[in-house]
C-alpha cells in the first residue's frame, strides 16, 4: 500500500471542502478539491484512493458523478450529504457508492469511515503491487479470481464496486450458506447492524445480480430465501 493515500472531495461549499480537506490533512492524507460533479469527474484518475461526494451540486450532481467516476474507477466512494431521506441513501448505493453519511457530521466518524474504507478496499480486496495469487473460484458461469479479483461471467469481466466484491467473495466461499442481512452487514461493512440496514444490503445484492445474472429477475446464482437471507446455489 502506498503510504500517502489521495482523497478527492467534491462539494460546492467552499468551508465543507476546507473543514474535510484540514481534517484529512491532519491525519495524513493528500487532499484533492473538486467545486462541483463535473470537476470531481474531471480529477478522477488512477491516483485517487477515495472519492467524498456532495449530492446537490451544481451542474452535475452527485449521483450523475458517481456513475461516470464508477466508469473509470472502483475507489470507494462516500457520500456527504445533506440530504437524509431514505430514498437518497438507496439511490446513492444504486449509483455505486460504498458508504453515506448526512450532514452535519462527526468529524470522529467521517475519519473512521474513511480508514474503513480504505483498509478494505486495499487489504481486503488485496490491491497492493506483488499480492500473493490465490486459486480461482468457480460456480457455474461465475468465475472469481482472488488473487486480482478479476470477476468474470461467461468469460465476460464484471466491474463491481468493493462492496459488492466483497459481499459476493463471502457468499461464494460459503456456497448454500444462508446470509441474513445482519450476517451480511457486520461481516462486510464490520459495523453494528440495525435495522435500516436491511435496505443497504438489499440494494447491493440487487446490483449485484444486475451485473452477475442473464435475469436478475429470476436470479439462479444469488437466490434469495424468503424470511432467512441469501445464498449463492
């Protein structure tokens, strides 16, 4: 793992960018500002480690933004935002993003969130240089590669967000385990489960078979199984 890790944080507020990028700052990392969507989407590139996401910004929201980042890079992506209704928390995870916090915030928390975020996105997921290769792993047509963790299905690569790795490596090492959403949540996020939860979890999964199944309709590799959980067959 590189040492000096690279946030970019997108928000038009002039004193949010300051209050973050001085807080960053003092825990080490390298901050990048960005004023709006198209500017955060603009900066994106292959040495920003985690992407901190106003919604309502001019021009170019967050949402709009995080599906573009999502075309170029899998860093995580956090979302700090005013706006607290549930439905923007679900359309956020649907976009791509890993983690949403509302504001006015915890500096404590945003911290931890951010370590969070990338202790799993680079220990978890294993993108340092040199990372031992693992063998593959294969159920049906699905194809995960451990060591790059590469997903393929029917030979096609599948671009997933850490979250969703992570959530489809844990259901396939343990293929028929039936998951509940608290199993999921803690083992994954590593974080108290509550029962707001159970939303994120679904979103996720829902995205994960939009990008694993022919028919995420009629799913045959993520089943679910009514008033327990999830499991892969």
């Amino acid at each position: 793992m590189k040492e000096t890790k690279t946030i970019l944080i997108a928000d038009d507020n002039d004193e949010i960018r300051e209050i973050v990028r001085v807080l960053l700052e003092s825990e080490h990392y390298r901050v990048v500002e960005a004023v709006d969507g198209d500017d955060a989407v603009r900066k994106v590139d292959e040495q920003i480690d985690l992407i901190i996401l106003d919604i309502m910004m001019p021009g170019k929201s967050g949402f709009k933004a995080c599906i573009e980042i999502r075309e170029k890079s899998s860093a995580p992506i956090l979302f700090l935002t005013a706006k607290t209704q549930d439905s923007d928390k679900y359309m956020a995870f649907s976009v791509g993003s890993d983690d949403y916090m509302s504001k006015p915030f915890s500096y404590t928390e945003l911290v931890y969130r951010v370590k969070a975020l990338l202790r799993r996105y680079y220990v978890y997921r294993g993108k340092e240089k040199n990372a031992p290769a693992s063998p593959l792993l294969q159920i049906r047509n699905l194809t995960i590669d451990t060591g790059s963790h590469e997903v393929r299905v029917d030979g096609r690569e599948v671009v997933l967000t850490d979250i969703e790795y992570q959530i489809l490596l844990l259901m396939a090492q343990n293929q028929r385990k039936i998951f509940s959403a608290q199993n999921l949540y803690e083992s994954v996020w590593e974080e108290p489960y509550f029962y707001s939860c159970n939303n994120t979890v679904m979103v996720h999964i829902r995205n994960l078979r939009k990008k694993t199944e022919s028919d995420p309709q009629e799913p045959k590799l993520i089943k679910t199984v009514w008033g327990k959980g999830y499991r892969i067959e």
